[in-house]
C-alpha cells in the first residue's frame, strides 16, 4: 500500500488529487474517496492505527456517490452485459 504520509496528496497524472474526505486525527492518513468515507462512517475508527477520525466531506454528498456506484456496479454486471451462458439454455 502506498502511504503518501501526513499532509500529503497522491499525484496522477500530474494533476493534484482532489481533498480527502476523511483524515485519522492520530496518524493523518487520509482516504479520498465516497466508498472509503462511508465504510469508516461505519467502522468509526481508523483501521491502521484505532485513532478517531474527522469528515472532511459533506455526508450527504458520499451516500448519493456511494449509491451511484452500486447502481452503475449493478447495471454493468457480466451477465447484464453478455447474457446467460449459451450451456444454459439447453
């Protein structure tokens, strides 16, 4: 796993990330994205160190992009794409 260290942002395609959503207060490892800040929403502590988190994201904004993903995750499953197998329809 990468660990870009506190204060630090990833860079992709020579583009600065966006800011995180979430930041543990003890270790300052911060997670960017809508899944990740719902999951710890869930969890309520920092999986690496135990530590207490602060959302940085607005809450109702990640449920409706978390939502979205599982439509679209939903919507382009293998069989929706390809049909049934061809074994299937004997």
């Amino acid at each position: 796993m990468d660990d870009h260290g506190p204060g630090r942002r990833p860079v992709t395609s020579g583009r600065m990330a966006p800011d995180p959503r979430v930041r543990c207060g003890a270790c300052s490892f911060a997670w960017f994205g809508a899944t990740a800040a719902h999951g710890l929403r869930i969890v309520g502590g920092c999986p690496r160190c135990g530590g207490e988190l602060e959302f940085l994201g607005d809450e109702e904004r990640d449920e409706a992009d978390v939502a979205r993903a599982d439509r679209v995750a939903s919507a382009a499953s293998p069989a929706s794409v390809l049909g049934t197998p061809l074994s299937w329809d004997r």
